[in-house]
C-alpha cells in the first residue's frame, strides 16, 4: 500500500509522539498507527526528521527519569495476601520494581549522561587538585 505525503507525515508524527511518551522507536513501528517500511530510512536521510526524532528521543529520556520517582513510590501489590489468609510481603513485585528504577537510571545515564550520568568531580573547591607526581614517561626504542 503507497501512503500519500501527508499520510507519511502523520504517521511519522505518530512514532514521535510513541518515542515521546517513553516507547523505543522499535516499539513505536508495530504500532498500528505507524509504518516500519521507510521511517528509518527518513530519519537517516532527511534532516529535519532526524532532528525531531533526536529532540523526541530527549524528551523520552526525561519521560522515564520521572518514571523512576512514579516507579519508587508506588507500593501497590508489595503485601499480598497468602492461601492462610496471613498478609505477606511481595519480595517478587518489590525486585520488579527495583529493576525497572534500575534499568530507567541506567537508560536515562546513556541517554542524557551530562544531565543524568554519574559525575566524577576532580576539583576542590572548583579549583584542580595540585598534583606534584612525575609522570613522565620514557619510551625506549629496542634493537631487532
């Protein structure tokens, strides 16, 4: 089936607006609102389509940092009632949820390090640390 232009445009739209809400774009192309056929080769060829893509694709990452909090404090299904009747704590859905925060933390620090990523400061008081050590190093060409 050949799409018009203006369908190519909305269906594009529509893997932006998955990606937006926190879906992979692989994800977003089974959707039935959305084609599979020629939306990569768009976002590789075509400028300003690689351009939304790449702003949704930050937005996403914003998505799931937030998830995270939503994620960590819902303690919904963390006590389950057992055959006796006697309440329990859910250890299953309490690892789950510590897996999803996990993977979000983990995804958003590749995604946007410079916002999310773990940082490293080497300074002290914004000043370098001085560093008196000789670090010269000989190379030492040897004979065949």
């Amino acid at each position: 089936m050949a799409y018009t232009e203006k369908e190519k445009e909305k269906r594009f739209e529509n893997v932006l607006n998955h990606i937006r809400n926190g879906k992979a774009l692989r994800n977003s192309l089974g959707l039935p609102d959305t084609f599979s056929n020629t939306v990569w080769d768009d976002i590789m060829k075509d400028e300003e389509k690689n351009e939304q893509y790449v702003r949704a694709c930050d937005y996403r990452a914003d998505i799931l940092f937030e998830e995270i909090l939503d994620i960590a404090d819902n303690s919904d299904n963390d006590i389950k009632v057992n055959e006796d009747g006697i309440e329990v704590v859910n250890h299953e859905n309490i690892q789950r949820s510590k897996l999803r925060v996990d993977a979000r933390k983990w995804m958003v620090g590749k995604m946007k390090p410079r916002k999310y990523g773990d940082h490293i400061d080497v300074t002290t008081g914004g000043d370098k640390i001085n560093d008196n050590r000789i670090t010269d190093i000989i190379i030492r060409k040897t004979k065949d």
